[in-house]
C-alpha cells in the first residue's frame, strides 16, 4: 500500500445536493428553503443565541468567575521547596535561573508547605508567618 493508493472507504463520501439546478434535480426553484419568511431570504438568518426577542439564554444567567491579571504575575514557592537551590542567597534571579517559578513572574511568595531543615538566605521574596518562623526555626533568614 502506498500513500497515492489511499482512497476514502465505500459510503464515506457524499455527494453535494445541487441547489438550483431544475425540477428532476429535486432540489430546484425554491432550492428546499421552503415558500416565504426569513429562513427562505439570502442572507436572512439570526445571530448565534438569538431567541426570538425572548431574552437569551447567556443574559438570563448570573455573570460567574473573575480572573485576576495580577495572577499571571504571581507565583507561590512551597517550602520544601527552598532546599533546592545551591545558592547562599535565594532570590527572583536564583529561583527563575532553576525554573522553579515561571520567568514571566514579578512576585513570589513562600508558603509554609512541607518542611525545611537546611539553613538559607531569603531575599526579596514575600513570606507567609508560618513559613518566616519555618525558616528562622531552620537557622536561616529572611530579609
């Protein structure tokens, strides 16, 4: 078998109605749209949840969800997390250098998940009290 050989399976393809092409067609004059009215006019169709002039479905329902902008430029650090770099100071630079936030981000904040037994430097980075006292418990700092 080779690829120029290939051919849809028996049935799979249909051929088009022929709109408007005489009586013994099937499909002539009125081109199976009916007599008169909207449906039979070229162009005569409604917009997508149109309802009638009965208020659609979409403005019936609560508006839902918000997504803050100010999320996309926001990442958490997990705490366990700290022990990964090798650095004596972990900063944005350190921390986006080892992927472990996003480069796109501006903020970080480390939140007290897991546990943390290396002593280490933070610097410029916003801590939960729990994860300050984690890491001031550890031996390190944070500045």
């Amino acid at each position: 078998m080779r690829l120029n050989e290939l051919t849809p399976g028996k049935g799979a393809k249909n051929n088009g109605k022929r709109l408007g092409r005489g009586h013994s067609a099937g499909q002539g004059k009125t081109c199976g749209r009916g007599q008169k009215g909207q449906h039979a006019r070229s162009g005569g169709y409604h917009k997508v949840g149109f309802e009638g002039g009965q208020m659609p479905l979409q403005r019936r329902l609560p508006k839902v969800g918000f997504t803050s902008r100010m999320a996309r430029k926001t990442a958490e650090l997990r705490l366990h997390e700290l022990a990964i770099p090798t650095d004596d100071v972990i900063d944005m630079d350190c921390l986006k250098k080892l992927h472990l936030v996003p480069a796109t981000v501006s903020k970080v904040k480390i939140i007290k998940s897991g546990e943390i037994d290396k002593a280490v430097k933070v610097k410029g980075l916003a801590v939960t009290k729990g994860a300050r006292a984690a890491i001031e418990a550890a031996g390190g700092t944070v500045e």
